[in-house]
C-alpha cells in the first residue's frame, strides 16, 4: 500500500480541477477517470459538482454507469459533492424520470430544494468528525430522509430559515456525500476525512 | 422575487457563490432555446444550462431593429419546462431589464452584446445584484474590466449568428495568449499592463499568478459543429456556448446530443468522428469576414 492514495475524479463534466486541487492538499494523487480503462487501480473515487442531469447522460453514452455501480457495491470508497450527492442517493426528488445514478446511499435526496441560483448561500455550519466549516451551496440539493445505513454528519444551522436542520452531509460505510461544496472554499478537511476513508478501506 | 423562502437570508449573492455556479457549468455546453420545446431538447440532450431568448441571434442578424431582453412570460415557460439552469440575456447597460430577469428568478443573466446595447459608455454595475452575470470579451482588458464590474463568468464573444468559428478562435487565443505573456512579467511590467488594456492592477496581478482568468470562461459565437465545440475546449475553453449551431440545423436533437459529447470527449478524434456522422444539416452560416462593420456584434462592448 502506498502512502499516496490514487483517487479517481469522475471527469465527464462539472469542477473537476478544484477536486484535483483539494484531494492533493489532502495527500490523495487524483487521477481524471473519462474511460473504463481510468477505472483500473482506483483507490476511491470522487463525483465532482457539476449538472447532475448531464453527468448521468454521459455516464450512459460512455458505458460507465454500470461499471460505476459495481465498483461501489464492492467496497470502492466514493465521496461525491452536490451533483455527486445526487448520483450517488438511492432516490431522488424531483430529478429527471429518467436520470440514472450509481446508487449507494440509502437516502432520499431533493435537487435544487434551496431554490434557484438567487438562493445559493454560504454559511458555517458543525462537520461530525471534521469540525466547523465554511459551506458552499449552489443549487444544492438535500437529504429528505435517511435509511438505517445512513449516518447524518451535517445539517443546515438553526439560522430561522425553512431550510434550517436540513441534512446536507452523510456517510453510509465507505460512501460520503454533501450537499456543499468543500472543494471551493480551500479549506480541505473533508477531503482529508475522505482521504482517510480511502486509506481505512486499502 | 420568485425566490424560495427556503434559502438562509445571509451571505447569499456573494462572489463565491457567484463564480462557484459557473465551476459547475465547466465542460458542458449551454444551448440557446427559445420555447419549452426546445429547452427539453437541450436538457434531453445533456446541456448544462439554456439561455432563454425569443430570437436566436442568426434571426435577430436577419431581422435587424432593435433586439431586446425576452418576455418574462416566455422565460417562465422555459423554467417550468426544465430542471438544468436557466439564463437570460438582458442589454448592455440595461440595468433594469437586468433587475427584470433577477426578479423572476433566472439563475445566470447575460449581459449580451447579441442585444442592442442600452449604453453606449457604462456596463451594468454587477456587483449590486444577487444574480450573477456572464459578460462577453474580445481581449484580456475587455474581461478583466467585466470582471471588475462584477461578472462572474467570461465567454469569449465570437461572432454570433454566423456559424463561422474563426472569430471565437481570435477571441480564445488572443485571451490566452495575453494571460501567458503576463505569466512571464514582473512587477513593473505587470503595471504597464495594467495601464496599456485598462483593467485593474489587483486583477492583472490575480490572473498573473493564476495562469488563467480568476473566473471561469466559456467560449462563444459561431460554434455549430462537434468539431468546433472540441476545437474550441483543446485550445483552453471551459465549456462552450451554441446559440444559433443547434436549432437552425437539420436535426437539433441529434447535433444537440453530438456536441456535448464532443465537448466532454473533445480530446477524443475517434468518437467525435463518430458522433459527428449522419447529423444533416448545419445552420448556413455567413463568413464573418464578409460582414460590413456595422453588422459586426463582437465591437459592441467598452
């Protein structure tokens, strides 16, 4: 095992260079998957943000959806951010009838339930296991509702706001998933906990 | 305001969030619809975003007269249709048509010089509005004073309604290029900069260090084939703009689809090969050299 994880960035579309950024700053080497053959010797995996609709469009047309789902029904650490939330929640509200994911996560997640691009925000909010932090949402989506597997990590601060406790980060075993973005901020202690996921599974 | 009452009051609007949202636009296409039909099109087709406007610019390039910012009613009908963000295009200098499309909740606005420009001296004040803007540029000085007006996101400007590339080409590279020269500057060269293309010390000084805009960019203007579209993302592009390319061809659907695959695999020749096969039609296009000086949209903009 080496000391450097190689963590796969799903590259089809969205902000794949700030993963790459904070994934390095976490001690992870990112590696940019588009084919199936970027699949081999993947350590973990991270679904960047982006549009969650046009990433599951390709991930059909490229023949990577199912080898996808596979990986992560067998254990492959995966931490998806916003659109990653999205793909990787096992139902999905008010997404398209035929927007397919890679599953995982028993959740309900509900896409862009903050609102339009007027309503995206920034706010501190309390991490489970990582601490304070500076979160980013942009047309975010957020967990509905958790199954039994699903451990909440973070919610949406009580600021009197109808999104207030909201859940926006979760982790079921080796699956990871929020809302926000950490990968804007240049603050890397998420990445870091996924980081240490990776290494916990190798 | 159409905006949930979902969302924390504070901190919203601000530049993160503003040029965040157009990091998630990054390798996609953004399509311009002008009807629900269309948009779905776009989003069956896996466009990142739509640009709501009633006439593509190879009409409003046809029709002449005043182009201005859409009816509202027909940008409501383009939100109600579609999941994908929705942008709308309001005039140069128009700050009310800019409050307009801010208040009905579109979630991008560009400031557009496919429009006819309201001002002739001033561009909107940017920074007053939650809604963040795209503005068009043919140079670095051009976008890195937009950037200072507060657009969030550039897209070179091309020459829109022509079907012609080689204008988005100059713009992409003359872009490019000036950030690499200023990569080798020093301090005192950098302020000469600075002075000679008329944009701020601090985001010359910014855009040095990075190697690249401090905000994302997008190319746009002539873009009508899947090679265009990977032509345009091998130079340095962030993502492309089709306005008039999709829906004034033969087979919009289809050549919606095969761009934004090209866009995504743009390094890819043997599977834009293979999407650009069998897509009928493109849009006729005009030579953009053939254009006379005041048919030109890309010197609009100060």
């Amino acid at each position: 095992m080496s000391d450097t994880p190689r963590v796969g960035v799903l590259a089809l579309q969205g902000d794949v260079r700030e993963h790459d950024r904070a994934l390095r700053a976490a001690g992870a080497e990112p590696v940019h998957v588009r084919r199936l053959a970027d699949l081999e010797r993947l350590d973990g995996l991270v679904l960047p943000g982006g549009e969650s609709t046009t990433i599951s469009r390709l991930l059909e047309v490229f023949e990577l959806l199912e080898p996808l789902r596979e990986r992560v029904r067998d254990g492959l650490p995966v931490y998806g951010s916003c659109a990653g939330m999205i793909l990787l929640a096992d139902e999905v509200l008010d997404g398209r009838p035929d927007q397919q994911g890679l599953g995982g996560l028993d959740v309900v997640v509900r896409r862009n339930a903050f609102g339009r691009q007027v309503d995206s925000f920034e706010t501190d909010l309390a991490f489970e296991g990582v601490g304070d932090v500076h979160a980013v949402f942009i047309r975010a989506p957020w967990v509905e509702s958790t199954g039994e597997g699903a451990q909440v990590l973070a919610r949406v601060p009580e600021d009197g706001s109808a999104a207030a406790g909201r859940v926006v980060a979760v982790r079921q075993g080796h699956v990871l998933a929020t809302s926000f973005h950490p990968e804007l901020t240049g603050d890397d202690r998420v990445h870091g906990l996924f980081v240490q996921m990776v290494k916990e599974a190798q | 305001m159409t905006t949930t009452d979902n969302a924390p009051v504070n901190e919203v609007g601000t530049d993160r969030v503003k040029r965040g949202m157009a990091e998630m636009l990054k390798g996609g296409v953004i399509m311009d619809v002008v009807d629900a039909e269309q948009a779905k099109i776009a989003e069956d087709a896996g466009a990142v975003a739509v640009m709501a406007l009633e006439r593509v610019p190879a009409d409003i390039r046809r029709d002449g007269g005043v182009a201005r910012m859409s009816d509202p009613d027909m940008i409501d009908g383009i939100q109600a249709a579609v999941s994908i963000p929705v942008m709308a295009k309001a005039r140069i200098g128009h700050f009310v048509e800019a409050q307009v499309l801010q208040a009905i909740g579109v979630d991008y606005v560009d400031e557009s010089e496919v429009l006819t420009p309201a001002d002739y001296a001033h561009h909107i004040d940017k920074r007053q509005f939650t809604v963040p803007f795209v503005c068009g540029a043919t140079n670095l000085g051009e976008a890195l004073r937009r950037i200072a007006e507060g657009a969030a996101m550039i897209r070179t400007k091309g020459e829109a309604g022509t079907g012609d590339v080689s204008q988005a080409t100059t713009h992409l590279r003359t872009i490019l290029g000036e950030i690499k020269r200023l990569t080798v500057m020093d301090e005192a060269e950098l302020f000469e900069a600075a002075k000679l293309m008329g944009a701020p010390l601090e985001l010359v000084r910014e855009t040095a260090s990075l190697g690249r805009l401090p905000v994302v960019m997008f190319t746009a203007g002539g873009v009508a084939t899947p090679a265009d579209a990977a032509m345009m993302m091998q130079l340095g592009t962030d993502g492309v703009f089709i306005g008039s390319g999709i829906f004034k061809s033969g087979d919009p659907a289809r050549r919606a689809r095969a761009c934004v695959e090209a866009t995504a695999y743009f390094e890819d020749a043997e599977r834009i090969a293979k999407v650009s096969r069998g897509l009928g039609e493109a849009m006729v296009g005009i030579s953009a050299d053939s254009l006379g000086a005041g048919e030109l949209l890309a010197t609009r903009g100060w």
